[in-house]
C-alpha cells in the first residue's frame, strides 16, 4: 500500500497480573494510510487504549510487528502527538507554558516554539487565554489547550484516547468539527490520527474509516468505510447516509440483526 503510515501485522498483548494472564489484545492486522482519520470504536475494555498505545511504543507488545512511516516500532516514537480523555494540563502553569511542554521534555528551547504555540493558540480561539491558569478556562477550552500540545511539535501521527469523552454533548459537537478544521479537512496536507470513542456518531462524523473491535481480547471484527462528503457540517448528521452507517455501527457492535441494508465492510 502506498503511503502507509502505520502497519500493524498480527499485533498481541497480554498483561501480567496477580491473578493471571490477560490477553487485552489478538491478532490485531490494520494498515493506516497517510492523513488518514481512522476511529476504533468496541466496548469497554477491548484494548483500543492498550492498541493506541502500542502504536506509541509506550507499551510493549507481546507477539507481531508494528510499523510507523516504515520504521518498526521497539520503543516510544518521536514524531507523534497523544491527547487524552482528560486534559492533564499542569495546574501551576499558564495555558501557553502548558502548550510548550512538549518542547521542553524533548530537550529544546522552548522560546523557539512560542510563535507556533500562538498560532496554535490563535487556531483554536485560545489566543487571548495564553496567560491565564487552566482553572480560568472551561473543559472544551482546556481541551483546546491539549490539541495545541499536542501539535506543537508539528508531529505527523495524532494519536487521540477520547478526547471528548468528559464534554457535554453541545461542546462535543463543537470540538468535532474544531478538530476537523485543526486537522486540515479541506487541505492536502493533513495528519494521520488514530482516535478512539465509544461515541458512534462521532466516528462516523470524524473518520474516513471505523475500525470496530470485539470484546477482549480485543480483534478487529470489521472495517467500514466512511463514504460522506468532506468537508462534513452538523447537517452531515441529518443524512440518511449518516444514520445508516450508524446503525451498522450498531448492529455489528450489539450483533442485532436489524432489517435494513448493511454496507460492506471495507
């Protein structure tokens, strides 16, 4: 495949525990393609965490071969930007010392990054917020705050756990379509991000693709394509389109056998 970004070839995980082995995930196969936005969407405790961070390098696999941009992962890669569910902004600093503390765990001057931390700022509405504490600001603020982090270093791999999850579902909406435009839906440039949700609709609005896990260990049961029109609006959602693939989504995640058409995986 051309312009592959991630390559995940028969990819395992099995924890250790006092009680036993428990195997998270198995056999886990998924090519990425460059600027691609892929969702995985499963249950609770399907290994989709444990899959994001395996992709990082930030645990250990037990058994198959991951590769990012060519180069096989065996420890935590550089080039990748991760958000969280929560913001885990540094409640001491200001918003802008919060944006630039990637730079400053990579070993670089910080004050070489400030002008971009602004125009990430600027970016997502935060410009006049730069000084303030993150208590000053609203969840979907400081989560705004926690995408600029994350792109400070410009990384080319995005690698987001429920970012949103924590959002009323207004501010959720908005943060949707705020990280569609960070992610440069309308350009040629964008980045390649890997985001998790238990949210269906907000796969099928996100991603070009859904890949959708079964219960641990976790397996990847299918992948559909997300053939809407970029770039998507909230009137995306009112599509017929829309709420057919949700309700494949669905099905397949509750394993109801439903009377309408399904789509065929990718």
């Amino acid at each position: 495949m051309e312009n592959l970004s991630i390559h995940l070839d028969r990819v395992s995980m099995i924890y250790g525990t006092a009680s036993g082995p428990v195997e998270a995930l198995r056999d886990i196969n998924l090519s990425v393609r460059q600027g691609e936005f892929i969702s995985l969407v499963g249950p609770s405790g399907c290994g989709k965490s444990t899959l994001l961070r395996v992709v990082a390098g930030l645990r250990e696999r037990s058994g198959g071969t991951v590769t990012v941009d060519g180069q096989r992962v065996i420890r935590p890669i550089s080039n990748v930007g991760m958000v969280f569910q929560a913001a885990v902004l540094l409640k001491w600093r200001t918003i802008l010392d919060n944006v630039l503390l990637p730079a400053e765990l990579a070993g670089l001057n910080p004050r070489k990054y400030r002008d971009r931390a602004m125009d990430l700022l600027e970016l997502t509405g935060l410009e006049d917020f730069a000084n303030k504490l993150p208590r000053e600001l609203s969840g979907g603020m400081q989560q705004r705050a926690a995408i600029c982090r994350g792109l400070l270093l410009d990384p080319e791999l995005l690698l987001m756990d429920e970012p949103f999850g924590a959002l009323d579902a207004m501010t959720r909406d908005e943060m949707n379509l705020e990280l569609l435009r960070i992610w440069g839906e309308s350009s040629d440039t964008r980045k390649t991000v890997l985001f998790v949700t238990h949210s269906i609709p907000e796969a099928v609005f996100l991603s070009d693709r859904v890949v959708i896990m079964s219960p641990r260990p976790g397996r990847i049961d299918t992948i559909l394509d997300i053939d809407l029109p970029r770039p998507r609006t909230v009137e995306s959602r009112a599509t017929t389109a829309f709420g057919t693939l949700s309700l494949n989504i669905y099905d397949i995640l509750t394993g109801r056998q439903g009377s309408h058409t399904r789509f065929v995986p990718a």
